[in-house]
C-alpha cells in the first residue's frame, strides 16, 4: 500500500512538468492585431468559439501571444479576423503540444483573405 | 615636398576611419529562427550566424564589449556570447525574460520576466538571480539609470512605467503612460526616461527629477492611420540632440528633435520595425524589421537609410560592439 502511495507521488510529480509544457499557445507573427481567432478541424466547419475571448483585452498583438481553449493537438483550418479589417482562412495547420506555442501564423500565410 | 606630412597626415586619418568602420560590428537577435547574425559594420554584410537558445529577444553589450547577453525566452534562461570565439553559454535560468539591461559598473543584469510580472535581479559573476520585484502585468522595458541607482521597467498591460530603486529591490513611483509601453530608455545624461506606447501611438518624456511626464510626443505620417503607428524602439544620442522611435506597422523610424520634441522626419525602413540601436559614435542607426527579416542601416549625418541586410526569421534588435 505504502509503496503504491510513493508511486503514484512519483508519477504526479513527474507528470506536473509535462502538463505545465503542454499549454497550447497561439503566436501572432503577422503584422496586424488579431480581434477574431477560431480553429475547425481541418476540412471542417466546426469553429470553436472565439480563442481571443481568452484573452484579458479579448485580442492578440502582433508578436504576442494568446492561450487557447480547449484545443487538442491536430490538424486545424483557423479564421481570423484582423485590426485592419481582414478576415483570413489558413487551411491545414498542424498545432502541436509540448513547446512553448502550440502554433504560428506568419503575413506570409494571409493569402486567402478578404476586406 | 613641404605638403607631403599633411598628405601623410591625411592618409593615416582616412587609414584610421577604415580601421574604426571595420572594427564595429552589428549582433542580431531572430526571434523566430532562434539564431544571432553577425553583420560586420563596414561590408554590412552577415558574416556568420549563430545557433542560440529558443526565442532570442532583448541583448546588451558588457560593458568590456566582449561579452552579449541576450534573453532566450522560450528556453527560459539569460545567455552569453563570447564575442571572439561566440561560444554560447547560459548565464541564469530566469522565466520568459524578453528585455535586459546592465549595471554602469556591468556586474547586474535587469530582465524583465513578462509572464511573471516580475524583474529580476541577476549576479553575473555569481550567475545568480540575487532577488525579484514585482511589478504590472506584462513587464517589458528595462533602462537602467546612466548612475545606476535607478531602473525602470514598463509593464505592457498595466500601462505604467515602474521607477525601482537599486538600493533597497523596492518601487518608489508608478507613472501612467498610454497604452501598451514597450521601451524605456534614459537620456545618457540621466534627466529624461523615454517611454513608448504602442498602442497609445506615443512617446512619454519623463523627467527624472521628479518622476513626472513632461511631455508627450505624437506622430502623423500622411498616407496612414493613427492605428498603424505603433511606437516600439528609442535610440537617443548622447549629447540628446537627437531622437529616433521605431514606429512598427508604420515601416518608419521617427526622427525627433531632442530639445524641442518637434518630429523632424520619418525615415522610410523595412517592415514592422521594432528594435533600433545607435552605434556608440551615433553615427549609424540600425533598425530591426520583424517581417521583412532585415536590418536597414541608417546614417545619422544624412538620415537616410545607406542599406537593408537580409538576416533571420523576425529580428527583433541589435547591439553593436565598437
């Protein structure tokens, strides 16, 4: 009994770090602020809510950087609407755990945008 | 005949000029490639590039030029390159540092750790954090007082700048500035901190004495909304005749007439400037350009931009070693 109590400290213990690395971040390298960001499973229409509502002034500077909600890694279509007025499809992102951001969207990606 | 020790004269200045225009070179943080190019000051060429650790952000010279401390913030620790050989070590483990700057008598950095709210205090020799403080949400600029008894630090999304007296680690004055400040920077003779806001689109003169905004500069650029100008980076030269702002979105770096705070001109660079760095003659200004993944050398006699030098993915800033 005593040894299953020290395993399982064990195993909490070594668990915490990873679940700490595992925060999902979005990182905004294009050159406008980010008021509007939804992920779908790629190929979907399945938006999730609006991930900059997570946000404490419900947007995302450029080069800042935004908790995600609810986010499992995976491929994901991602909509985003933009301070200039744009509102962006990038198709097909991979969005991956254990790094200090889940994903990026650079300028040179916004080529399927509206105005 | 009688000319020829003048002519010599003459050859060994301009002999001179070369040797000091070799010998300055320019140190690049990407941020996005994780890596710092070396640009040598006369070719303004990239002569190497340098591996370093995850995000690379702010960087200061030691006050001996041989060493660069720049801030790797997504591997959570302060680094130091060895100038001659640029060997890359780590100096203290410190999380998400973004900006830095150094004691006068070069034995502490000042980082300021953005997602902790906190500045630490780092013992270089001892490559210790020797104490933290706390401060505003989203800390940013670091500018350390031309005397050493002060620093400042902004925070981003408390919108002050936080006045730290180096005596006793404690807060002695909170100054609002406009919204999202990112750089402090001090006059070198110690009477003015410049603040920018990015968001507010300005620049907060504070004077030292009595820890009050004097003055708050504007910016117009014809041709673009108020929106896209965003005030990052300050350079200002030592006998602060001059002033230069980074105004991001914008693509221009502001030139302002230190003395009376008119905005002489707007000098056109490449996209999204944010860091900008006078070289220790001030005469070149180099600006960092996020999304156009270059550096645009510009000279300070003419205020034109002499050349744009392709370096990593998203450079942030520079220092220059004279």
């Amino acid at each position: 009994m005593q040894r299953a109590l020290i395993l399982a400290i064990a195993l909490a213990i070594a668990a915490a770090p990873a679940v700490a690395a595992d925060k999902m971040r979005f990182w905004n390298l294009t050159a406008a602020e980010i008021t509007e960001l939804y992920l779908a499973p790629a190929g979907t229409t399945q938006w999730s809510p609006n991930q900059c509502l997570n946000d404490s002034d419900k947007s995302v500077e450029a080069d800042e950087r935004l908790d995600l909600k609810d986010i499992a890694p995976g491929r994901y279509d991602v909509k985003l609407a933009d301070k200039t007025g744009r509102h962006c499809l990038v198709k097909d992102v991979a969005v991956k755990s254990g790094g200090k951001y889940a994903f990026s969207i650079s300028e040179k990606e916004l080529t399927d945008c509206t105005k | 005949m009688k000319h020829r020790p003048i002519f010599l004269l003459s050859f060994a200045v301009v002999g001179l000029s070369a040797v000091a225009a070799r010998a300055e070179t320019i140190y690049v943080t990407n941020e996005k490639s994780n890596t710092v190019s070396v640009i040598d000051g006369q070719s303004l060429e990239v002569t190497k590039t340098v591996d370093v650790g995850q995000r690379p952000r702010g960087l200061v010279m030691s006050r001996d030029n041989k060493t660069l401390y720049i801030c790797a913030s997504d591997s959570d620790e302060i680094e130091a390159i060895d100038l001659d050989s640029l060997a890359v070590s780590s100096v203290v483990g410190t999380p998400d540092p973004e900006r830095i700057d150094i004691s006068p008598d070069g034995k502490f950095l000042f980082a300021s750790n953005e997602n902790d709210n906190l500045v630490s205090i780092i013992d270089l020799a001892a490559h210790t954090v020797t104490d933290t403080v706390p401060v505003g949400v989203e800390p940013e600029g670091m500018g350390v007082s031309p005397d050493g008894k002060l620093v400042v630090n902004t925070s981003e999304t408390t919108n002050m700048a936080h006045v730290i007296d180096l005596g006793s680690h404690k807060i002695v004055a909170n100054i609002l500035v406009d919204p999202r400040p990112r750089v402090a920077v001090w006059t070198r003779d110690g009477a003015q901190v410049w603040v920018s806001s990015e968001i507010g689109g300005t620049v907060s003169v504070i004077d030292a004495a009595t820890l009050a905004v004097i003055k708050k500069i504007s910016f117009a650029v014809e041709g673009l909304t108020a929106e896209q100008i965003q005030p990052e980076g300050i350079a200002i030269t030592p006998d602060r005749k001059l002033a230069f702002v980074a105004l991001g979105p914008a693509n221009r770096v502001a030139v302002i007439d230190a003395q009376t705070y008119e905005v002489k001109d707007y000098i056109l660079v490449g996209q999204r400037v944010w860091g900008i760095t006078l070289n220790p003659s001030a005469t070149r200004l180099y600006a960092a350009n996020g999304l156009s993944n270059d550096v645009t050398a510009i000279d300070v006699s003419t205020l034109e931009a002499i050349k744009s030098v392709p370096v990593g993915e998203e450079p942030w800033g520079s220092a220059v070693r004279p």
